[in-house]
C-alpha cells in the first residue's frame, strides 16, 4: 500500500504497478539519475498563465508522474497539500513526465502535461467556471454472480486477494497512462482515492473472470488487446464516494477457430 503525503495529513493510494515494456537504444545505456521538482497548482483567476502574488494554491490535486529506467516504466500518485504543492522524486534514464488532473469545476490555463526532466519547479494553473469543493474516491466490489442474475446472494462470495488495474483519468490522446494496481480485500474491496477530480476511470476485467453485471452501468467498454481479450470498462466518478458494485463469473475457454478446409 502506497501512502499520498502532504504537510498534515496522509492519505492512502493504492500501489502503483511497474509498466514493462522492451526498448533497443544504441551506444552505451544512460545511468540512470536522480530527479526531483516541486508542483505548484493554482488558481489562476487573471488566466495569464502565470503565479501572481493574489493567486490562491489549490490543494488536494492528483499530480501523476511518470518515469522509467531503460525498458521499465513506472507511475506514482500524490496530491498537493494546502500550499498547493507537491514535490516529486524518482530516478530516471530516458524521461520524466508529469501531469495534473483539473480539479472538479476547473479549466486549465497551462499545459496539464509537461517533461520534468531538469525542471526544479513546475506550475500548473487552472481558473474557475464551476468550482467544487470535496475529493473523490472510488471503490470497487467484487463478487461470484453463480447464477449470473447480478444479485449478490448469501452463498455467491466475495472476490479477494484479486488484482485489479484502473487508469485515473487519461489525457486527451493518451494510451494507458497512470496505471494504478489494486488488490481486493477479503470482503472483495478495493479502493482508488482521486483528490478533488471528477472524471471516468477505466477498470480492466481481472484475468481469468469476465462481467456478470455491474452497479452503476460502465458508460463505455473496449477491448484490452491482452492475451485474455478482457474488457476495459469506463465508470463516471464523482466527488464523495462512487461505489461499483461488480459481479463476475470465471471466463470461459474461447472457441478454437476451425481452418477452412481445402475443396
């Protein structure tokens, strides 16, 4: 279990799974090197862009930094604290990226993606048009659907110990950015705490189950492209607490394709 940290408070994060992936450089690998910066997220209420002295910092943000070490990529969540801020560390070979996901009512005055590499400090602006106050988190329950009517009845269990992926909100153009990995409890749950957002997160079918039902309905779904061909599914999330309830059956064995015969 990951922590978030600000000045006074603590909040929990679900651990962060590592993305692999294979690269082919040329010449001698890169050492890899320590990095920091310091995020700074404000209200920008002139819209120019820039951190004037009556701005107001902006806490409770989701800041999402990603980095790698050769052909291993990894993704780390904090929030900002009440001075709006959040400072970031890693260790890195070829980049550094950091994001920040608007606040619930928000709209960006700067770039919400941007390099980090040789940056000590980076600065995030968004301006009001709908402000809300709270934060977000959703937590996600897992169950047996037996007779697949999506009723969670006394002898259908709950799922634990199941690892789960959820994508906190992609930017626009993204793949799959952010990738957090929750384990169920042993009552099937699992939660992903969001700072102030309110956005979609996707969720990907655990492998070796595939969706009886779920509670809310997801708003969209799509194919994961993995060798289970499970299905990503998007839910809507808001501030305060968004609970999915979802019931699952063991997937079952796919069809093998016949070849055509010859005449």
């Amino acid at each position: 279990m990951q922590t978030i940290h600000n000045a006074r408070r603590i909040y929990p994060i679900a651990s962060l799974v590592v993305l692999l992936s294979v690269q082919v450089f040329c010449g001698p690998p890169p050492t890899p090197q320590p990095a920091s910066t310091i995020v700074k997220v404000y209200e920008d209420s002139n819209e120019n862009g820039q951190l004037d002295l009556e701005e107001s910092p902006i806490s409770n943000v989701l800041v999402i930094a990603e980095s790698n070490i050769h052909g291993g990529g990894s993704t780390m969540a904090i929030l900002t604290d009440e001075d709006g801020q959040a400072l970031i560390t890693t260790v890195y070979t070829h980049y550094f990226n950091v994001r920040v996901i608007p606040p619930c009512g928000f709209l960006a005055t700067t770039e919400t993606e941007v390099s980090a590499e040789d940056q000590p400090r980076l600065y995030f602006g968004f301006r009001p048009e709908t402000p809300r106050s709270g934060t977000a988190a959703v937590r996600f329950h897992l169950w047996i659907d037996r007779n697949e009517d999506g009723i969670q009845e006394a002898n259908e269990a709950p799922l634990q110990g199941i690892e789960l992926v959820v994508i906190p909100p992609p930017p626009d153009g993204s793949d799959l950015q952010g990738i957090s990995k929750l384990v169920t409890d042993s009552h099937g749950w699992a939660a992903l705490e969001l700072g102030n957002s309110c956005d979609q997160v996707r969720a990907l079918e655990p492998d070796g189950w595939e969706t009886t039902s779920t509670t809310p309905t997801p708003i969209d779904s799509f194919k994961g492209g993995t060798s289970t061909d499970s299905d990503w599914l998007i839910f809507s999330y808001d501030l305060g607490t968004t609970e999915i309830d979802w019931g699952m059956r063991a997937s079952q064995p796919k069809s093998p394709i016949t070849p055509p015969t010859t005449p």
